[in-house]
C-alpha cells in the first residue's frame, strides 16, 4: 500500500471515529476498520475500543428471516444509532446500564426501560434511531423477524402461536411497551454468553429465541389485564410466582408453598394470578405441561410414554386424554405429522 492510499485511509477511519451518528454497517466498519461488503446480511462483530463509542455489538442469523441483536456500547459523546430498518418486527429489552431512547417515524420517542421490552413493527427503509447519551454505558438486546420469512420449517410449524406477533405487525407504525421481564433478560444474555459452536449453536439460539418470543406474546397477552386494574406490585408478585413454577414444571410448589416464596396472601395470589393470565395456577400448570410435552413430540419424536413422564405425568393414558382434549387431537397424532413433514422436507 502506497503513503498516499494509506494517508486516505487514515483520514477516512478518522472522520468516522469523530461521527456520533451511525448505522449499523457504520459501527461495524469502524470495529473493524473497514467496510463490509453491501450485501452482507447477518454478522458477528465483536467491538474493540474506539472513540467515541466502545463496547460490544453482535449481530446474529438464527434462521431465514430471524436475527438477534445484542449491544453494549459506552459512549463518550451523544450517540445515535439509525439503521434503515426491512418490513420486520423488532422486540428489544434494556439489560442493563442508562435507559436508550428509541425514535422512528409515526410514533412517539420511546424510552427503553431496565427489563420492559418494547415492540415496534416496520415498514421497508423505515428508519429506527436509538439515543444515548455522553458518559453513558447500555446493554440492548432482542430480536428481529421478517414475518414473511417465517413461513417455512422449523417456524411454520408454529404459524398459529405466533398470531398475536403477525396481527400487531399488520398494523402500521405500532409499538408497545410492554411489563417488565426478568426472563426475557436472561433469555437475552444468553445469546450473548453462550460458548455453543457448529450445529450446537443453531439449536441452542433456535430454542432461546423460541422462548424469547413465547415470553414477548405472553407479555402482550396479559398486557390488558394489567390495564385492567391489577397494579404493577401485584403483578411483580404473579411474574414471581409463574417463574418458579416454570423453573421447575414437571414438580411445581403448591399454591401455599408458591404464596409463601412470593410473599403474598394465597387467596390474593390465586385471583391475581388469574386477572394477570386468564388461568388458575393449576390450569397454568396443566397447559405449560402440555405445551412442553408437544414441542418434545415435534422437535425430539420420542416415545409417547416417555414425553407423558418428562412433563409429569405418571399415567400415559390419562396424558393423552389430557392432550386430545388441550390441543384436539391425540399426541400420536402430533408424531405422524411431524414424520410425514420430515418426509416432504427430504423429497
């Protein structure tokens, strides 16, 4: 390289480090002190210190269609973030550090709160900014779907659970700021800490990005009830109480063990608990029960005894009682689909 390329070149990395606007493709060119290629799609960049921002940005392709995005950026100046965005849907949560706000056109500015996820959908070129602010430090991460891409194994199969996530992004320029989630944090920073590689780190990101998603349709489930009257301490107090019995499904605590570990009156605890999900807790045990046993069915293919077992049940008849009248048909059912799906997929 000769002295006047190079002589460019510096002067080229010393405007962008002097810039506190960027995009995405701008950040991880300044990373990495170079330019990616226009037709780059997903990507990890793993973010070095540079002024006027230092940290760590990653990007991540599950499957066609879904992406993570994860940040955690140190400004010593104002900083933005606009990216133009595809026709897609973004849920993201603030892990950690100053609260970022976020501005897109149609909407009010949002501000992204410690542990409250926010969804927004967006049309084609749609700009999305975030902002913070000089001498700040923020952790920001979720995940991006191009709801057309996701018509197609593995995600078709789930089509009909995703109906909330599909009509919210039907509606133009909408947005929601959902209640605080401890899970969708942790489900979050484990896409960021995970050490899985190969094959082992697409099914890994699969299945913490499946319940990224199944806790994002949850919040904007039970968002209406908050609304309803069910003050924010009392439903702090049943978020608590569903994320012990989903710690530990198959041998959950009883609702009197349960309004101990919560700290809250059992009679209080049963009526909130059905204000904030539209279930009792045993009703909830029962389809969280179900719910697991026929992602085991579809993704695993075990034996049907086996499933009724890992899920709780000590009688196989009565699990598939239980499942034909949950889902509508018996379980067999569910492992001749999935067989004969693998079947089309392969021919």
């Amino acid at each position: 390289m000769t002295n006047a390329s190079l002589y460019e070149m510096t002067k080229m990395i010393r405007a962008e480090l002097n810039r506190t606007t960027f995009s995405c493709r701008d950040i991880a060119a300044i990373l990495r002190l170079g330019r990616l290629p226009a037709e780059t799609d997903a990507h990890d960049v793993r973010a070095v210190n540079h002024s006027p921002i230092k940290g760590e940005f990653t990007v991540q392709s599950v499957v066609s269609g879904i992406h993570t995005v994860v940040s955690d950026i140190r400004c010593n100046d104002d900083f933005s973030l606009v990216n133009p965005m595809r026709s897609s849907l973004m849920c993201l949560v603030l892990l950690g550090g100053s609260p970022i706000t976020v501005h897109s056109s149609g909407r009010p500015a949002i501000t992204l709160d410690h542990q409250r996820p926010i969804i927004l959908n967006f049309s084609h070129n749609e700009l999305l900014e975030l902002r913070q602010k000089a001498g700040s430090r923020s952790a920001v991460g979720g995940i991006v779907i191009c709801p057309e891409k996701i018509q197609s194994p593995p995600w078709s199969s789930y089509i009909s659970d995703f109906s909330p996530l599909l009509d919210f992004y039907a509606r133009p320029n909408n947005y929601l700021k959902l209640l605080p989630s401890q899970r969708c944090v942790r489900l979050v920073s484990e896409i960021l800490s995970h050490n899985y590689n190969g094959k082992l780190r697409k099914l890994y990101l699969e299945s913490v990005v499946l319940a990224f998603i199944v806790e994002i349709i949850r919040l904007m489930q039970v968002r209406d009830s908050h609304s309803e009257g069910l003050n924010l301490k009392h439903f702090g107090k049943v978020l608590a109480a569903r994320e012990i019995i989903d710690s530990d499904i198959v041998n959950p605590p009883t609702a009197h063990e349960l309004s101990q570990q919560v700290g809250v009156n059992i009679t209080t605890l049963r009526i909130n608990f059905r204000i904030a999900f539209n279930n009792s807790i045993g009703g909830y045990i029962h389809d969280r029960r179900l719910d697991k046993a026929r992602a085991l069915l579809r993704t695993q293919a075990p034996l049907i005894a086996d499933v009724s077992r890992l899920v709780g049940y000590t009688n196989a008849t009565a699990f598939a009682t239980a499942y034909r009248k949950h889902f509508g048909y018996p379980p067999s059912q569910e492992v001749k689909t999935e067989s004969e799906m693998d079947r089309r997929s392969a021919v």
